[in-house]
C-alpha cells in the first residue's frame, strides 16, 4: 500500500486543488509504478508559512523580502 506524504504551505489551496494533488500522485504511482489505485494512500500536511524554513530563515520572512 503506497503512502504519499504531500507538504504545502498553507496558502489558500482550494479543495478542488487538493483533490487533483490526491488524483494526480495516485495516477503517478499507478502508472509509474504500476501500484493499485484503490490502496494508494495521499495525505496533505499544510504547514504554515512560519513553521517552513528555506536557507535559515521562515517562509514569511522570505515573503516580506520579495524573496
């Protein structure tokens, strides 16, 4: 049973965004990887914008920055 762990920041993404992510990795993995749709396990883990940190310091701040 595959597993797929999706990490975004939590941005606004709509539902009917988050249902393609689910869609899209499930078809990936079966048809990459031949694995059965009907076991594929796809969670979406929204993080927010200070507790997601790229090259020391937090998403937020890179924002302010126009980063």
């Amino acid at each position: 049973m595959p597993f797929v762990n999706i990490k975004i920041t939590n941005e606004g993404v709509t539902p009917e965004k988050k249902a393609q992510l689910i869609a899209g990795a499930t078809r990936l993995l079966q048809e990459v990887l031949g694995k059965n749709p009907q076991t594929t396990v796809v969670v979406i883990e929204e993080v927010g914008t200070d507790s997601w940190g790229i090259g020391g310091e937090t998403v937020s701040e890179r924002r302010k920055r126009g980063a």
